[in-house]
C-alpha cells in the first residue's frame, strides 16, 4: 500500500469511528444547541459576503464539488449571497462555462447589489421568485436539463416547502451527485430557537428528507459525510444519488 493510500485508509478508519462514538455525537448536538443564541454563523464571510453556513460543511462542500465537478449548482435562498459566491469561486476553479443558478423569493436591494458587483458574478444567475412555482421550476429544468447538476436546498425551511424544492429539483441531480438539504439540524434543537418562525421539531427539512426518501429510491443519507463532520447544519442531509 502506498503511502498516500494508507493515509486515506486511515481516514477512513477515523471516520467509522466517529460514527460509532454516540457520546461524541451527543456532545456535538449539545455544542449546536449552545452556540445557537449566538447567532455563530452569521461570523464569517466568504469573499466578502456573509455565508451563513459552518465553516465544516463547507469542507464538506468543497470536497463533493471537486468530486463531482458539476456543470450547474442549484441554490434555493440567497440571503447575503455568501454561499453563491463560495460555490461560483469552487467552479471558477474547476473552470469551464460551469454556473450557479441562486434563486429566492425575495432578493432584497442591498443584496443583490453586492452579489451583481462581486467578481464571481460572472458564474452567477439570480432569479426572484418562489423556488417551488412551476414556472420557476420549469425556467431551471429548461436551463439544467442534461448537464451534471449539484443541489443545494437552503430557503424556506417548513417540511412541505423543502419537499416541493426535493421533488421539483432532485430528479435533475444524477447519479453520483448530491442533493444538499440544509438546517435538517432545527430537528435536533428546542422549539425555542424558532419560536417566531412557521417551521420547528416535526416540520422541517429533515421530515422532508425522510418523507422523500420514502417516496424516491434514488438517493441515500451519506451517513459518512455525518460522522466526520460531527458539527453541521445538515445532518441527515446530504444525500447522494445512487440511481440513474
């Protein structure tokens, strides 16, 4: 064996054994339910732009995107536009024609004036409107269609929302590819944290997830890409598509 394949055999190993430490995996919830109140994604930037997201998924992120390498990122929920300009810079990378299609109901002014000015722009294509419309659904199947799409679900958080987006977007990921749902972690957390919002334990990205996986066999948890993070905001949520 040489020596880069016993480094990643090790890894391997590590994490398995993640997977297996439950006492690990509860301190982690613990550790996500503490930082909550603080708001501690609203702490970094990428490029400039607020992205929102624990700096572990987007490892993880980065990984599936040099794996993948996808011609087209699908991003529901734009926000300050952080994590659009992370996945463009990812596929200015890889290079080629490859773009990001960011689409939310409400692009607010101060926003899209950052992200229509901010270099990756070239890799963007912004489009306003309800992520689950069928004409908005069909404006992105007509633009993604037969090339190699990555999914990337992060807007409204209620379970019959983020079921629509799974089945309006899912069946364009192929095998091989990841649909990405965000925030199925509002599952491990106390109401508390989303008292003034319409989703919460039992209504949220991740009874959307079990509820599509019951519904379409071509995608599985990736339960590995779980382990060896350990903190994240999808937990149960990435999926991979195993299925033509």
């Amino acid at each position: 064996m040489s020596e880069i394949a016993r480094f990643f055999s090790e890894v391997t190993a590590n994490v398995q054994a993640l997977k297996a430490d439950k006492d690990l995996q509860a301190l982690a919830r613990m550790w996500l339910r503490a930082i909550g109140p603080y708001r501690y994604v609203y702490n970094f930037t990428w490029w400039d732009r607020p992205i929102l997201q624990h700096p572990q998924d987007l490892m993880a992120l980065q990984e599936l995107i040099f794996k993948i390498k996808p011609d087209v990122i699908i991003e529901t929920g734009i926000a300050h536009g952080g994590s659009l300009v992370f996945h463009a810079s990812m596929l200015e990378l890889l290079g080629g024609d490859r773009f990001v299609i960011g689409i939310d109901i409400d692009i607010r002014a101060h926003n899209r004036s950052e992200i229509e000015a901010h270099p990756m722009m070239k890799r963007l294509r912004l489009y306003e409107g309800s992520s689950i419309d069928p004409a908005m659904v069909k404006r992105v199947h007509d633009i993604a269609v037969g090339k190699r799409v990555m999914l990337c679900l992060d807007s409204n958080h209620t379970h019959d929302h983020v079921l629509g987006e799974l089945r309006a977007y899912a069946p364009l990921v192929p095998k091989g590819s990841y649909a990405i749902v965000f925030d199925t972690v509002i599952e491990d957390l106390p109401d508390t944290f989303n008292a003034d919002r319409p989703w919460g334990v039992g209504n949220n990205p991740r009874t959307a997830v079990n509820a599509y996986l019951k519904e379409c066999p071509r995608f599985e948890i990736d339960d590995d890409i779980d382990a060896k993070l350990l903190i994240s905001a999808a937990p149960r949520g990435y999926l991979r598509c195993v299925q033509d």
